[in-house]
C-alpha cells in the first residue's frame, strides 16, 4: 500500500470518524480544529493535530498544506468558514479538496468555490437506510450512473444450492455476478458452476431495477 498523506479539518463526529480509519489503514493524517479541547480530544487517532483556524491563509501555508494528497474540510454549522476553508485551500494549490455540505445549496457553493469532491453526509445515509429497508437482502451498493449499480445481496434460502448457471441471472435480469463471498472468502469472476448456500453473498453488476426485480423475486 502506498502510504498517504490526508490533512483533516475540523474534528466532530464527522472528521474524528474519517481520521481513525484512515490512520487505522496505515496513513499519515493530521488533524486539525480551532477549538482545543477538540484538538486534545483527538490527538489519539491521528499522526499529529494541531490547533488551527482554517479560514487563516497563513496558517494554512505554516503546515505546508499545499503538499498533502488530500484536504478534507469536515467543518460543521459554520458554512462561511467551510467556504472560505474551501476557497483557500483551492488558491494555495491543494490538489484534492473533499468538503461536507449541510445542504444542497451549500453544496453547489462548495462546487463553484473549487471542492473536488463534495459530500452529503444525512442526505446519502438517508438514502442508503431507505434502501436496506426496502431491500434487507441487501447490504451494500455502489451507484456507477442514473441506472447502474453494483450491489451486494445475501443468498436467501430459496436459492440454496442452486448454481450461477441453475439462476441464469445474465438472461433473466441482464445482472453479471462479478464475485461471490462464502465463509469470508471471496471469489472473483466465479465460474457458472459455483454453489451458492443460504447466507453466502454475490456482488452483481447491472440496472437498478432488474437488481430490484432479482432481489424482490419469490
Ligand atoms: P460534526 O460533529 O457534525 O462533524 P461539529 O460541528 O461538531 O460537526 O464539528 C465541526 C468541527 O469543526 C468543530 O470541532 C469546530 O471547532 C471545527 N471548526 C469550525 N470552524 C473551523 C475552522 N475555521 N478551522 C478549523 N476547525 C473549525
């Protein structure tokens, strides 16, 4: 793995969440926040934190900002300082800006200001509640367009020792399955003969709603 480095500013629930799996995962990060009871709060989780205002130019520039991979601007309520962060980080050369919106106005700020990647964090995890609940059988999902997912799906009962080719699923709902998870292992491109028990996972490929109409079949 190569090693990264990721500056995070701002250390709620938000920012303390992505700096603890990103040092977990082995790589350089540095925390930051204006308040310092939050800053000491986090200092465990990451390579090195700092107290610092991040609408501060010359603050910025003193870290070295500029040469980290990634600056993530994980600021809260305050959408100017979140704007500005944003607006500077941009003018001073960071080459990948991911910035928390609170809202979708605030977002198309984030965009015109120069975010590389803006996130909704309630808006998607709202989304992606409604979907489990609609669909329980599925755990996870990527969204690649509009139309086209890929999802994982537990096998249920009904399909238990059935195989790929005995499901058919390329011809009957246009899915490719493009890895199967038995007893935590995982098989790519896994041959049409495969065996699926209860419980076992598949990870499909294809349209949204023939995944829908695949995981609502009785
Ligand atoms: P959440 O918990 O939802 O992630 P919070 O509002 O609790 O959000 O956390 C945002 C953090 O961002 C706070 O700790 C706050 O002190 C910090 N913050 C706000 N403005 C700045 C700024 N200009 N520079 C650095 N940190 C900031």
């Amino acid at each position: 793995m190569t090693k990264q480095s990721f500056a995070i500013i701002g250390l709620g629930r938000f920012g303390t969440s992505i700096a603890s799996k990103l040092s977990e995962a082995g790589h350089e990060v540095l925390g930051m926040d204006v308040n310092e009871d939050r800053v000491e709060d986090g200092r465990d989780l990451v390579t090195h934190a700092v107290v610092l205002d991040s609408t501060e130019e010359e603050a910025l520039k003193s870290i070295g900002i500029r040469n980290f991979d990634y600056v993530i601007v994980a600021i809260g309520n305050d959408l100017q300082a979140s704007i500005l962060s944003v607006l500077l980080l941009k003018e001073l050369g960071v080459k990948k800006v991911i910035a928390k919106a609170l809202n979708k106005r605030h977002g198309q700020v984030l965009e015109k200001v120069g975010a590389d990647w803006v996130v909704h964090p309630e808006r998607d995890m709202g989304a992606r509640v409604a979907h489990q609940l609609l669909l329980p059988n599925v755990l996870n999902y990527i969204e690649l367009s509009n139309e086209y997912n890929i999802e994982e799906i537990v096998i249920p009962p009904s399909m238990s020792g059935k195989s790929l080719r005995d499901l058919d699923l390329r011809a009957k709902y246009e899915l490719n399955v493009i890895a199967i998870v038995q007893n935590q292992e995982l098989f790519i491109s896994p041959s049409p003969d495969q065996m699926l028990n209860a419980g076992n996972k598949i990870a499909v490929i294809g349209h949204r709603d023939k995944i829908n109409d695949f995981v609502n079949m009785k």
